[in-house]
C-alpha cells in the first residue's frame, strides 16, 4: 500500500468529466450511512472543482471507525 501526504496529486474519475487531476488534502467528510460527520480525513479532491473524488487506503480505517461507533449509538 502505498502511504499518500497532504499535498500528494493524482487521477481520478470525476462523474462526466472522465479522468481528472486531484490532489490529497484533510477534509471534513459527511457520511451518507449512517449519518456521521467525521473530521481530518484525507481524501483526495479534483483541483478544478474542489469535490472529493477519492478516498485512499489509509483512510478507511477512521470512516469505518466511525460508522462503528454511530451505530452503537
């Protein structure tokens, strides 16, 4: 697995636009399910449009955290 930093660049596929230039930066993420805001996730993110289009591999582990811990709520 390859370990990404804030500032990284890469590609990705943006809905309609095909193949884009993203780049990784820590974001508040919104999870759709459960309903769960998680903060200081890297996510990578299309560099014209600011959408996040990518999540890597390290960063599974806190969402899934998260998901966890909404539904034992």
């Amino acid at each position: 697995m390859k370990i990404l930093r804030e500032g990284d660049r890469g590609c990705a596929l943006a809905p309609e636009r095909g193949r884009v230039e993203i780049v990784y930066e820590y974001r508040t993420v919104e999870l759709e399910r459960p309903k769960a805001t998680v903060s200081n996730v890297l996510v990578g993110v299309d560099t014209e449009t600011g959408e996040v289009l990518a999540v890597p591999a390290q960063s599974t582990p806190k969402l899934k955290a998260a998901r966890e811990a909404k539904k034992r709520r």
